[in-house]
C-alpha cells in the first residue's frame, strides 16, 4: 500500500523549524505560565528596587610625602590606591561613620550597602551607599568620606608625633654634648655640632609644617531624586523577557518527555506504517453511524480513509481486515461502522464482525433494516441500514455473552470461513494491549488498523501493538487517528490508567453488585486452533 500524500509533507527537511514550533505552541499554558512568573519577578524587582536610592561621594587622596625619603620617587607612586581602598572599607572608618549619624551600633550593617570604588588611573576614591531614604544615604555616604579624611589625617599627625620625637631626641644629645664641651673649655668640634643640631632643627621645622589633612572632598553627595538601577519600565521589560524564556525552556522539555504522540511523524515512526487518515474527533452525543446518514468533516474523513484502502494491495478492501485500538475505546468502534458504511457506499457487500463483547453490542445501537428479506438468511447477523450508503451485515460476538470462553474462536472462525475472498470482512476487536484475544487473529487476516487518539495515544503502546502483530505474523496496514483537542488536566487524572484500576476494584468489592452477563475472555489456545482448523 502507498503511504497517503498531504500527511507528512509539513515534515520535510525546510519545515524542522515550523515542526519544533508546533511543538512548543503546544504547550501554549506552560509559556503563559513562565511570562506570568518572569512578569511577577520584574514586580518584584521594582518593589525591591523602588525604594533604594544611592548617593556618591568623590574623595580626593593627597600624597604624603616623606620628607627623609623622596629622592627619585614621584609624588603619585608614593599613594596605593589599593590599600587606601582597603583602609576605606575598614572597621575604624565605619566605627566613625557610625558615631556621626548617631548608630554606633550599627558600624558594620552600614559597611553592607557601601560600596568604595576607584577610578583608573585617578587618586580619587568614590564612595557609594544605597538606602531606602534618599536624604540618609547622603547623609551616610558624606559621613564615610569625612571618616576616612580624619583617620587618614589621623594617621598623618601619629607620623609626624613619631617623627619630631626622633629628631628632638638628637637635637637634645647633641645640645648636651656642645654644652659638655664648652663647659670643659674644649671648643673644637663644637661647630660642625651647632652645624648638624641646626639642619636636624630645619627638618623637624619640615616635618611639622606638613599637611596632615590627607585630601580633598571634590563631590559631595547629595540626596537622589531617582531611584538607582533600571527603572520600573525596564525591570517588568526585562521580567517579561526572562519569564518568555524561561517557558519556552519549560515547553521544550515537556515536548521532549511528553509520552504520547502530538504529531504524525511520531505515530508513523513508532508504528513503522503509514496514517492512512485523521479523522475529526466526534461528539459526545454524536450518532455511531454518521456515513449515509450524515454530512460533516467526519463523514468526509471516512470516505477517505476507505478510498485509501481500496486503493492500496488488494489485502485490505477486497478482503479481511482487523480493526483494534492499543488501550480503551479510543474511536475504534466509529471507525470500524463508518468505514463499513462508507465501503458500502462505494458498492461492496461489507461483513462487520463485533468481537468487543462490550455491552451493549453495535447491533443495539445501530439502525437496522426491520423487515428486509435478506435478515432470515442471516441467522448469525443482522443487516445495517446506512441510510443513502447502502446496507451491511452486522455479526455480534453473542457468544461472549453467555460465559462460555471458547465460543469466541468458532464465532471468527465461522466468519472466516464463510468470508468471500472478493467481499470486504472488518473484525472490530478488544483493545490489544488489555486482551490478546486479537492476535492470534491478526495473523489470519490480510491488514490490521490501528485506531487511536492524535493526542491520546502513547507512543510506547503503538510500539508494543507493532511488536505484537509483527510476532503473531500480522501486518499493520495503517493508521487511523483521532485528531481531537488535548482533555483538560481533570479529564485526564479521572481517565488516568491507575483511576480505572481503582474504579475497578472499587466496583469488585462492592456488597450490592447488580447481577449481569458474565463476560469471559476467550482462550487464546482454542481460539487458535479453531481458527486453524477454519483455515
């Protein structure tokens, strides 16, 4: 059979990038819900930011020049910027800080929002500090800068102290040593002595007349009118732009570990077979039989999806084909009635063998042909009035019914052998993967249909149908998909595999269980060799 053209041509190589949009668009709520949580972030960045105004303070650092040591140094290597830096941000210049805005207490929680940084190649230190009062942060930030310029001048005084001390100690020695000698009446020497005590004087007269005060405030910080940072307008901006991101993110990896299959590639790619059509998810109320009896996208659909089989090999139209769904109903009864219909439509005589055993059987809710001669030549079917597509012959697995699990096999296997070559013969059977009544079924027919749910179908499970019809000798002609909108989050926990479990334990041990048909699963062994036989 020729694989359908107009189903994977959306699938060829200059279509990966529309394919991988699709694919995320998919999750359409999934990105809305990273752009709300980017967006909640950019407000909460504005909160957090609105209130926080930074001033800055520039400091001018002077060099101290030492007096004994500046031959062949510049004046600006004789500052480390580095290090005045450092003694910026230490605890001395904050204790200071503290004590002038009056939180002595709190000399190390104002270290937290200051921020000291040094421009290149300048002797200028900056000092920064955010708060959430305009006013105090200018406050703040004023008060390191005049802590720092009195350590600093501190410091320069403390040297200066050190300094003078040392040379008014040799001043003092030489001065008793003069006086000793004039005292002896010896005078030599006295006056290179008088010559060195006065030098020593003009130095320690140097020393004293330096500058302590340690640099300049060039900028004085003033209170902001602006909060500082990215304005309110930028950071939902860039709130938004980060939330897009991260939902797409999200979206790409629920695409990639989604289980069920979202496009026809991916059911073409586990089944190793062609989708043969996608048909309109029907509604709940909808009627089972729609060909021949009504007009719509649906009935459409099946007329196509049966013209493709006729045109395929000749195994599948013009002679038997199995119609089975992986897991639940999944559409497989409306396909199998519908493609009956829409076979018959086109003139052959269609026999539809229901195998389900689900009550109430196909004959209970299909129109029959009440009075038609034909239906006492048929003691194990009933005729189907498909309206303007014709009729076809209904065959209901009773058997099923009455508790007897081998009454089954003799059922199909009478179908079987009572098939024409040249008639069409569809056999709806229990979904696969939760009875194997239809495998030793698959290998007697000429095609099997896998019928499921664009959205609902896991692609594991059309992997496993495909390894179980292609052990028991089977051949899976095509699929036919359900192309319906993704249920909601409730629909899908309550249709949930382990719900269904529950329910069915739930009903398993309820005290009043209304009495009912017994259904039994046929024997796989019996149905085999009956069929066997048949053959």
């Amino acid at each position: 059979m020729t694989s359908p053209a107009g189903f994977d041509d959306r699938y060829e190589d200059p279509d990966q990038l529309r394919d991988q949009v699709r694919r995320l668009l998919r999750y359409r709520a999934t990105i809305v819900l990273g752009v709300l949580l980017g967006l909640l972030g950019g407000l909460l960045l504005v909160l957090l930011r609105a209130g926080h105004y930074t001033s800055t303070s520039e400091v001018l650092v002077r060099s101290r020049t030492d007096p004994f040591n500046t031959f062949g140094v510049s004046v600006d290597n004789q500052v480390s910027m580095s290090t005045e830096r450092q003694i910026a941000l230490s605890a001395n210049v904050a204790a200071r800080a503290a004590k002038a805005v009056g939180q002595r207490s709190r000399a190390d929680a104002l270290l937290t929002d200051l921020r000291v940084t040094n421009p290149k190649d300048t002797q200028v230190l900056r000092f920064e500090y955010s708060t959430g009062d305009p006013k105090r942060a200018a406050r703040v930030t004023n008060a390191f800068a005049q802590a720092y310029l009195a350590d600093r001048q501190d410091r320069s005084k403390d040297m200066v102290t050190r300094m003078t001390a040392g040379l008014d100690r040799q001043i003092s020695a030489l001065s008793k040593r003069v006086n000793a000698m004039k005292s002896d009446g010896s005078s030599a020497g006295t006056a290179g002595m008088q010559q060195q005590i006065g030098i020593l004087q003009k130095r320690a007269s140097d020393i004293r007349a330096y500058d302590t005060s340690g640099g300049d405030i060039v900028r004085t910080a003033e209170p902001a009118k602006r909060p500082s940072g990215p304005g309110p307008g930028w950071l939902i901006a860039l709130g938004l732009i980060g939330g897009l991101i991260l939902g797409v993110v999200f979206a790409w990896l629920r695409s990639a570990l989604e289980p069920r299959a979202r496009s026809v590639g991916e059911v073409e790619g586990a089944l190793h077979a062609p989708v043969l059509g996608i048909l309109p998810e029907p509604g709940p109320d909808g009627a089972l039989l729609e060909v021949g009896r009504a007009d719509g996208s649906r009935v459409e659909a099946y007329r196509a999806l049966a013209f493709r089989l006729r045109r395929g090999d000749g195994r599948t139209a013009a002679g038997t084909l199995m119609i089975v769904a992986p897991k639940g109903a999944q559409g497989a009864e409306a396909v199998a009635v519908n493609l009956a219909a829409a076979l018959a439509e086109c003139g052959d005589d269609v026999l539809l063998v229901d195998a389900t055993a689900q009550p109430p059987g196909l004959s209970a809710r299909l129109p029959l042909a009440d009075g038609d001669p034909a239906q006492a030549d048929l003691p194990e079917g009933v005729v189907v009035d498909a309206g303007t597509a014709g009729r076809f012959t209904l065959r209901t697995d009773s058997g099923r019914t009455t508790g007897d699990d081998r009454a089954a096999a003799p059922m199909r296997a009478r179908a079987l052998a009572d098939a024409d070559p040249a008639r069409p013969a569809l056999f709806l059977v229990p979904p696969l993967l939760e009875h194997a009544d239809g495998l030793a079924l698959a290998r007697r027919v000429d095609g099997v249909l896998v019928v499921g749910g664009l959205h609902d179908v896991r692609r594991d499970d059309l992997k496993r149908v495909r390894e179980l019809i292609g052990c028991s000798g089977g051949h899976v002609v095509g699929a036919a998909l359900h192309d319906g909108t993704r249920p909601g989050v409730l629909r899908r926990v309550l249709g949930s595999d382990w719900v269904r479990r529950a329910a069915g334990r739930h009903a398993s041990t309820a005290p009043s269980a209304p009495a009912g048909p017994v259904v039994a699963k046929p024997a796989a062994p019996a149905q085999d060799d009956t069929l066997s036989a048949s053959r």
